[in-house]
C-alpha cells in the first residue's frame, strides 16, 4: 500500500485526540487535526482566523455572526454565508486530498473519511466513550463545572454531527459508516490505542 490514511472520527471527551496522537507516535506519521486548519489556510491565502472560527461548526447561524467577529469578509470570500461555508468546506478537502497524495497520516475529524472515501489506503474509525468518562476527561481539560461540562458536550457533539451530516451521506458516528468503532472506556486508553494499532497493521501490512 501506497499511502494509508486514517481518519479518527470521535465523540467530545472521548480521548480521540489523545489516541490519535498515540497512534501517530506508533505508526510514524503525522497527526492532523489542527494543523489542517493551518495548511489549508496557507495554501489558500485565507486567514487561519476564518477556518478556527468555522472549525466543524454547524452550517447555519455561523457565518451570519462572522461578519461582527472579522469585520468585512469580502477579502476572504464571496457575501453569500452559505457559498461561504461550502467553499471553506471544498478548500479543506482539497487539502485533505493532497496531503494523502503525498503521505500517510492521521486525520481527525473534518469529515476525512467521507472526503477520502474512494482511496484505497483509507481506515475509518470513530471512538466513543461512556458519558461519565467523557464529561470527567472535560471537565479537567476545560475546567468546567459538572452541569457545565455536560452542556459542553452535548453541544460539541451535536456541532460535529451537524456539519458531518450536512457534507457527508454517512451519519456520523453510526457504526456502518465506519471500519472500526471502539468505546475508549471499555479498556482505557492505552488498550484502545493497542486494539487500534494491531488493527491497522493488519490492514496495511
């Protein structure tokens, strides 16, 4: 196999940043999650202010508060909020499809394996967790209370879903769409980070 490319799809608190970082420690290749923002921004030319901002966020209400946050968006793109979003969206891909072109690598999230969907090396995952782990892991990572914490989940997960869902004809986080789904809180951490590991070097060895 040429190039394998993973994509790690995941719910919020779940440790699939954690995981992928592991995993990309394991394997040897690069893990792109916020760097992506980065690389398409550059390749672009358009402030990495507007893909942060945009960062898997629901495709309606966004961009009609973009204009308050960067003042005039005529520099970056077109008036219209929906081309705006579709057009960020066709940029990022773009620049998920030349970096499997040129390497193997981890992708989180950005709807990667439904952009790679017809490459040959492509593995999909997606983590879930238990949702005391997950608003646990948040809590300490955001310094949230537990009420809070909650909310901050429900909300991050139904973002990722939205714009998942809107971009891609798989549903996220069902189980069909992917090669492999695994629940982090089942065996911790480092055993997910095994389990995967093994089943990826089954796949491209």
């Amino acid at each position: 196999m040429k190039n394998f490319i993973i994509s790690i799809g995941r719910q919020l608190g779940s440790g699939g940043k954690e995981i992928a970082e592991k995993l990309g420690e394991l394997l040897n290749v690069k893990v792109y999650d916020k760097t992506l923002l980065e690389v398409a921004a550059k390749e672009s030319g358009i402030d990495t202010t507007v893909f942060e901002t945009a960062d898997e966020q629901e495709r309606g209400g966004f961009f009609s508060g973009l204009f308050s946050i960067h003042g005039s968006m005529g520099d970056y793109m077109p008036n219209d909020s929906c081309i705006e979003g579709d057009k960020l969206f066709e940029i990022q891909s773009e620049t998920i499809r030349e970096i499997a072109e040129k390497e193997s690598c981890i992708i989180v999230g950005r709807c990667a394996e439904y952009v790679l969907r017809d490459h040959p090396g492509m593995i999909s995952i997606f983590i879930t967790a238990d949702s005391n782990d997950r608003i646990t892991r948040i809590m300490n990572a955001e310094g949230l209370e537990y009420e809070k914490a909650v909310e901050f989940m429900e909300k991050g997960d139904k973002k990722r879903r939205s714009y998942h869902d809107y971009y891609a004809t798989t549903r996220w986080g069902e189980a069909r769409s992917y090669d492999i789904c695994i629940n982090s809180s089942r065996m911790g951490i480092a055993t997910t980070v095994e389990v995967l590991h093994n089943f990826i070097k089954s796949r491209i060895a």
